[in-house]
C-alpha cells in the first residue's frame, strides 16, 4: 500500500472513531504502517502511524503473537538499525519511530506477561547496540518533525528495565550505552534529551540491584576530561554542558526520594557537579 492510501485510511479511522475492533483484519494494517513508520511526512508517522500503534496496543488488539512479531520486526535491520550511522538523511525517522514501538509492547508485557526471557535479552541485545552506533541525534527537524533518538531511545530504556528478566548485569549495559548519549558532544539538546535520559535512569536506579559503587563509577565515567582527547573546544564545551544539565536533571528528578539508592546518589551527583 502506498503512503497517501495508508494516511487516508489512517485519517478516516481517526477522524469517525472507530474503534480498533471495528477495522478489519488491524494485524495486516499493521503490516503497512511497519512498510511506512519512517515516512518523511510527520502527519503519517508520528499523528497516525505512531498514535495508531500506540492506541492499538493498549487496547489490546493484537495477539500476544502478533506482538511478539511486531517487536521483533522494530528491532530487525530494515528497521530499527536501517541506515545506522547516516546523520542528516531520512532513514532516522525509521530508526527512531521503530524503538518508539518498544514501550506499548513492554508495557503490555508487564500487565499480562507473554515475553519470553530471550525476546527480552534480544531485546536488551539490539537496543543497546543501537544506542552504541546511532549518530543522528537531531531532535525537532523544521519541515519533517520529530527525530529525537535519544529520547525515544531512552523511553524505550526506561520500560525494558522494569523487566524482571532485567538483572545487575543488563541494568548496567543499559547505563554505560546511555552514557554515549549523555556525553554527545557534537550537539547541544534542546528538546528535553536530559528528562527523557534522566527518567530512564530513575527507572534503573528504582529497581535496587545496582552497588553503590556500580552507581559512583558510572557518575565518574560521564565526566568529559576522560573523553576529550582530540575534541575540538567546542566539542569539549558542548559535551560538558549536555552532562551537566543531564546531572542537574536527574538530580531534580530524585529530590524527594528517600529510598534506597536515592540519597546516596544525591551525594554522588553533587560531588560530580562540584568538580565541574
């Protein structure tokens, strides 16, 4: 189907209210708009496509299956890594628009579990992968919308880790692969980066499996002097204010939490924040 056919259907459902039961066979539409999530035009992927998704999942249209399907189709190479490492083109809309399906998935995984433990380290396998190897980290694109892969990356972050399969070892890959978009230095983030990545780390801080010290050598490795070798100063500079604002926000983020391992981290931010 092409995409002026699918914005049409998609803008028909939206526009009578008809319920996801009411469309016929949903599993193949759902096929289509998997052909065009990465469409340049942000009318089709993001306010029908994504928002369609979205509210399918959580209704609960899909099979366990087809979720199970629909999962391993983002996470596959025509999707979430298609034209991994470009910057500036259009294949980012893919990428970006593809892990952003994760969280409705997950979410359903933890209300009625159906994720197998090796769906989940796939999952955990190939996001952090993509977090490693993503460069276009542009956020809001003038005349084609949202790109914003740190955030949809760490919104996707945020809900694996509340997986049970989801232990030390994995919480901390998932930790150090943020730590490569925390520290961007090519770009300053202006589109709410730091609130996304901040929440996503709560989330992993919340479960309670990491050690202190896992906790304070992860704060220490966001410092910029380690990774300033052959930077520019306007690298170095742009890299230094991306981490602290990263740390100021996560540090507002758990103002107020008293449990365990929150106060200490308080600590270890303010430490790290004083060195700056």
């Amino acid at each position: 189907m092409d995409a002026l056919a699918l914005k049409q259907k998609l803008q028909h459902i939206q526009s009578t209210n008809l319920s996801a039961q009411e469309v016929e066979l949903p599993y193949q539409w759902a096929m289509h708009m998997m052909q065009h999530i990465g469409s340049p035009d942000p009318v089709l992927r993001d306010e029908l496509i994504y928002v369609t998704f979205a509210t399918w999942i959580g209704q609960g249209v899909f099979s366990e299956e087809q979720l199970r399907q629909l999962l391993q189709m983002a996470l596959d190479d025509q999707h979430l890594f298609h034209g991994i490492g470009e910057q500036g083109t259009d294949s980012v809309f893919t990428r970006t628009f593809s892990v952003l399906l994760l969280p409705p998935i997950l979410s359903v995984d933890r209300q009625r579990p159906f994720l197998k433990k090796e769906d989940i380290e796939v999952t955990h396998h190939r996001l952090t992968a993509y977090l490693e190897l993503e460069k276009d980290v542009r956020g809001y694109t003038d005349d084609k919308g949202w790109a914003h892969a740190p955030a949809h990356a760490a919104d996707a972050v945020e809900d694996l880790a509340q997986s049970p399969y989801m232990e030390r070892g994995a919480l901390l890959g998932l930790l150090h692969a943020l730590t490569l978009k925390i520290t961007e230095s090519g770009v300053v983030y202006i589109h709410d980066e730091d609130q996304r990545m901040a929440h996503a780390v709560v989330t992993i801080l919340r479960r309670n499996l990491l050690e202190q010290s896992d906790i304070a050598s992860w704060i220490d490795s966001l410092n910029p002097n380690g990774r300033t070798e052959g930077e520019s100063p306007l690298k170095i500079s742009q890299m230094s204010l991306n981490v602290r604002v990263f740390l100021q926000t996560l540090y507002f983020a758990i103002r107020t939490e008293e449990a365990e391992p929150f106060p200490a981290v308080r600590s270890l931010i303010l430490h790290a924040l004083e060195k700056k």
